[in-house]
C-alpha cells in the first residue's frame, strides 16, 4: 500500500463526531510538556505500519497530565465517580498510511482501577493504575503519580507549574503538538485510528517548576532528552469519540 503524505496540521476538530460519539469526556487542568527526539529513536516503539509525524524533521514525546471528567459512553450523561480521575500520559505523534495523524500512546497511568481494567481490556491501551492527584492554588499546579498495577511499580511523575498568560496566536510548534484529531493502536496484530473531536485548546504558556519522572523511561524513551522544549497548560475542553477505523478507513462494527 502506497503511503499518503500528511498535509498542513488541521487546527480545527473534523466534523460529525458530536453527533453520534462512541465515548464523551472532559478533559481538565492539563499540562502539556514535550521534548524533540529523532524520529529513528521512536520509530521502533510504534505500531506496525505506523511511522513518526515530524516538523522541520524533528519529531516529540509529551508528557501530559490532567484530570479526566465525567468518561461516558454514546450521548449518555458521564458517570461522576468511575469517569472522574487523574490521569497522566506519555505520548509520540504518529502518522499512518492515509496521512492522518494522531499520537500513540505508550503509557496511560490512572487512579482509577476499573476504567485502567476496562481500556486494557476494550481497547488494548497500556492504562497503569496508580496513586494520584492534582493540586491547584493560584497560578501554581502539581500533580503526582505513583505507579501500582500492573508496573514497573514504583515508576513515578510529579511536576509543579506556574501558569502563564493566554496565548492569541499558538506557534507552529505549539499547533503541531496539541491539534491531534486521533489516536493510533493495535487490536489483534491490526493498526486502528480512534478519530476524536473538541473545541480548540484555550493555552498558556507555562514555566516549569520541578519535574521528576521516570515514566518516559519506562516507555521507552530511554536516551537523554535534556530541558523540555514546550510548556503549556489549557483549562480544558470537551471531548468526544469517533468509532474506531481500519486502515482503509471504514469503522469498524
């Protein structure tokens, strides 16, 4: 199958979703925060017949913590307790063979226990229980996680924030990293395309405070990355779901 190039990042959601989503959430308190890799040092770490999405031939790993609000599935109203949690990603970007990119995730720690049993299960994405919280006083965040299930246990994140002013205009850069429309996975050896769909991130830019990890190790991310390149924090939006899609684009049932 001949490979589809990506054309200019869509800053604006697709349409439909809304109409007819499979899961809806809220997504709240975010923090984004990034590091440029070589595209060869990640590629191994995607999923077959998914290749690295790049700007100016650099590609990125995100770290990006937050607070899930309210998971429910269809248009049903979202469930408070089970659907309302933190949660704490590390993420590549990732473009597939009909040019669509999204991210793949390489770790999803939650504090949740049956949504981490439920996504391993449904849709196959590594969720990893573990203890947390996100704190927020003034312009200050912080967020802690502590790995419990399934490991390495122990593996931890815990970064502070000062959130800066709103951002009018994101940079190029800044488009690149948050204006992603899908996901990438693998269900039974087959890559699929999770298609999502929300408003336009309201950003700050955001001086980091502290960061102590070792979850991008954990993922895979093993080499030195130095001083992240991309700070950013958004209040959060709403988020809705699409039916997952095979390679050739048709939902699957």
């Amino acid at each position: 199958m001949t490979s589809t190039e990506p054309g200019p990042v869509a800053v604006d959601p697709p349409r439909g979703l809304d109409r007819s989503p499979l899961l809806t959430q809220w997504w709240l308190d975010l923090s984004f925060v990034h590091w440029p890799v070589a595209p060869e040092t990640v590629a191994p770490l995607l999923p077959a017949g998914i290749r690295p999405d790049t700007l100016h031939g650099v590609t990125y790993v995100g770290l990006v913590a937050f607070r899930m609000y309210r998971v429910g599935w269809f248009r049903l109203p979202g469930v408070p307790y089970l659907g309302t949690f933190p949660e704490t990603n590390v993420r590549l970007y990732s473009v597939d063979e009909a040019g669509r990119r999204g991210v793949v995730f390489r770790s999803l720690d939650a504090s949740r226990l049956v949504p981490v049993l439920a996504g391993r299960a449904l849709f196959r994405l590594p969720y990893v229980w573990a203890r947390m919280a996100v704190r927020r006083k003034d312009r200050l965040i912080a967020y802690r996680s502590v790995r419990r299930w399934p490991g390495p246990r122990g593996a931890r994140a815990s970064l502070t924030l000062r959130i800066g002013e709103p951002i009018a205009e994101p940079t190029e850069l800044e488009h690149f990293l948050t204006a992603r429309w899908g996901m990438h996975n693998t269900l039974l050896g087959h890559p699929l395309y999770v298609p999502n769909a929300h408003p336009r991130w309201p950003l700050h830019r955001c001086e980091l405070l502290s960061l102590d990890e070792d979850l991008l190790a954990a993922a895979g991310l093993t080499g030195p990355l130095g001083p992240p390149v991309s700070v950013l924090y958004s209040p959060g939006v709403p988020v809705s779901f699409g039916l997952p899609h095979r390679p050739g684009g048709i939902p699957t049932p």
